[in-house]
C-alpha cells in the first residue's frame, strides 16, 4: 500500500559487485531516486488501471480520447484527419452525445461514427440537491463501479469537485473515502465524464465563451488521490482546458493531493494548474497518524516541493487545506506553527470544520476555536477562510454517498 513505510535511498552501488578494476561508481542522486520513485508510482497506477472505454457491442467511447488518439480512430475508419477537429468541437464545445445532431458532418459518415463509436457520460445513479443548492451525484460506471462528484454553487459561479478513483489507498484518518479500499483507477473518460454529466445536469452547452459559467471552476478534489492515478488525471484535465473544447482555463482548475512529492515535480512542469495540498497538521509526529502518506513524504519535502512549485506567486497561491479537529490540531499553538512553516511561501490556508459520519472518530473544532486559529493565521497576513458547510442534509462528506448506497444495497 502506497504512503506506508519511513522512506529508504535505493541501494547504495556495491563496490563488491563492481568489476575489481572498474572505479567505484557513484550512488544514485536525489534526482535518480525521484525518477525511480516516480516510476515506481505510475507502474502501481497501471494495475490498478481502468477496463478499456469500449461499450459490450465493441463500439468505442469517443469521449477522453486525446486529439491525436482522435485523429488515429478516424484515420484507422479512412476518414480525412481534420474530422477529428469537427468531432472535438460537437463533443466537447457543443456537448453533443448523439452523432445525429453533428450537423456539419454528412449523413453518411454519421451513420458510419455510430456504428463504431459512442459519445458516452456516466450513468447518474442518484443525485440529490442540498437546501443550500449543493449538488451531489453518484455516477456508475460501465464495470458497475461508483464514485461521488459534488457541484458547490457560489453566485452565478461554482466549482464542480470530481474524483479520480474508485476507494483511496491512503487512509487518512479524517477522511471517509480513506475507510473504502482502492477497487481502481478512473480512466480520462471517466473523469472528464463526471464534469460533462454535471454539465449537462444544468444545461450549460455549448461551453461558455464568456463568464460567467455556473459551473466555472474544477477542483480535483473528490474521491482518491490523484497524483496516484497521474496519466489519466493529466489526459482528462488536457482535454478540459483544450480551447476549442470545454476550454476551462488552468487557473480555474486547483488539483488537490495529500503529497505524492515526486508527482508534484511532475504535475506543475506538465499541467500547471492551481495546487492544494492536504496538510492537516504541523508535526510529522500527528500528520504520520492523520495523514500516514506522511510517513513517506514527510513536512519538510512536501513542502520543499511546493516551493518548487512554478508559478506560485502572490496572485497564485498555494492553497493549504486544514480540517479542524478537536483538540487534536486546532490550538493557536499550533496556528503560529503553522505561520512558521509557511514562511516565504506564497499560500492561503483553508480551514475546513470536519464533517463527521457515523463512527468517525473525531469531533468537529468549536467554532471559536476555529476562529481563533484563523485569527493567528490572519495576523500573520495568510489569508485564512473557514469553509461554509455545505450540503450537510445530503451528507456530503466524501465518500459517504457511496457508502449509504451500497449498504441500502443500491450499489
Ligand atoms: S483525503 Fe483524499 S487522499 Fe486522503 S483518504 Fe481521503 S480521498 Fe484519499
């Protein structure tokens, strides 16, 4: 299981396995055990891959392919490559499903795209609808797998909060997805899909040129990790921001990891999008306990690599998400520790009242203590909101949709 386990250097070279003349050779450097840990990282992504986007017919989902996989299926059919161009934009731009409605593309060859082809979204299992307008979906998949995806409105804007596996290896303690096993990766498909069927849920095809857009912003947020399931998360939010598609903009996208180091390098010289990070304590000694990927990455590299992260910036932070739990990480002791390991970076820290679920085994801080942690915080200059509870009467603490329903016995 990922995140377990002190963090050891590779092997060191053996002198003794080295030809008798040869000069010793040096050890790895940092940079070849990041690599390594890197590889090593996506190789356990791959067994937990996705079963391929294809429907029992043999008629494959057009939807998550990359603009040259798109290009290659249209080659491979004898059709001319800028029809994929014309695809891309009924797909993503319009929010067509049906290749009846792709106008500009002649019967024939509409006839001949659905024979081989569908442009699929998730199936809606359930969705429910707070008091306070927060919309929470179960989607299934076709293997019958299940993840959350919660709509936030805020004003004429919002944030669409979508998840990246099914379950979670990392078992942060606080967390209830944590409580359900990883059972797989979601492909690009998948998670584009989640953003495209709460899309289509309000009605907002084709994609707004302008703003505002109801559902505006996108944070990676929901169930999983998603620097454990980096390729596919990377696919899906290329194909988000792509401008001649949905055409959301980097800086409306905040990717949220609870500190998979060497995918983070990754992650900001590929897609450079908004970081979040999970912190939730001020010590190795508490966050190993509540965040046990901790143990492997601990306080110090984590935060090295946020400020290696590009672009941070006074007008670009880094968001720190700090769920408060009582009496075991709200004191102002704790908030002036805080101030003391963010020095000279840019961030803001989002306090977050623990949402608790049956059998969880914390309490939510009081909110005057909470305020007086943000209080510190905000004295030091670090711009500190309390998150709003949302969705409260229809349990949207993460993961805990999914579980009522399987044990209802609708999953
Ligand atoms: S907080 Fe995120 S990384 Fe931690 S167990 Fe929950 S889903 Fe997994």
């Amino acid at each position: 299981m990922p995140g377990r386990g002190p963090r050891r250097p590779g092997p060191p070279v053996s002198a003794s396995l080295a030809p008798a003349q040869a000069p010793l050779a040096a050890g790895p450097s940092a940079d070849d055990l990041t690599a390594a840990e890197r590889d090593r990282i996506l190789a356990k992504a791959a067994i937990f891959a996705p079963p391929p986007a294809q429907l029992a017919d043999g008629r494959r989902d057009l939807v998550g392919l990359s603009r040259d996989e798109l290009i290659a299926e249209m080659v491979a059919i004898g059709e001319k490559p800028f029809r994929a161009k014309q695809i891309w934009h009924w797909i993503y731009h319009q929010g067509k499903t049906d290749f009846a409605e792709m106008t500009t593309i002649a019967k024939p060859m509409q006839q001949k795209l659905a024979e081989r082809f569908v442009v699929a979204r998730p199936e809606v299992a359930t969705v429910q609808t707070s008091t306070d307008g927060t919309r929470k979906w179960l989607f299934k998949f076709r293997d019958g797998q299940q993840v959350e995806t919660v709509y936030i409105p805020d004003d004429e804007r919002g944030a669409v909060c979508i998840s990246t596996q099914v379950g979670c290896t990392l078992s942060c303690r606080f967390c209830h997805t944590g409580t359900q096993r990883l059972t797989r990766n979601l492909g690009a498909a998948e998670i584009v899909g989640q953003f495209m069927a709460g899309r289509d849920s309000y009605g907002e095809w084709p994609s707004p040129k302008d703003e505002p857009r109801y559902l505006s912003n996108i944070v990676v947020m929901g169930m999983g990790e998603p620097l454990y399931n980096y390729e596919n998360t990377a696919k899906a939010l290329r194909i988000i921001m792509d401008g001649e598609g949905i055409g959301l903009s980097r800086r409306r996208i905040t990717l949220s990891t609870s500190g998979v180091v060497p995918m983070m390098d990754r992650c900001g010289a590929e897609l450079n999008v908004n970081l979040a990070v999970s912190l939730h304590a001020v010590t190795d000694e508490l966050r190993d306990r509540i965040v046990p990927l901790n143990r492997k990455y601990p306080i110090k590299e984590l935060l090295d690599a946020c400020r290696r992260y590009p672009g941070a910036s006074n007008a670009r932070r880094i968001t720190f998400e700090y769920v408060m739990l009582k009496d075991v990480n709200d004191s102002e002791a704790e908030a002036r520790e805080l101030i003391r390991l963010l020095q000279g970076l840019p961030a803001k820290v989002n306090l977050i009242p623990f949402n608790p679920w049956p059998g969880a085994p914390f309490e939510t801080s009081t909110r005057a203590q909470t305020e007086r942690f943000a209080d510190v915080l905000n004295a030091a200059g670090y711009s500190s909101p309390i998150r709003r509870p949302r969705g409260r009467d229809i349990m949207a603490a993460c993961g805990q949709l999914k579980a009522e329903m399987e044990k209802g016995g609708e999953g």
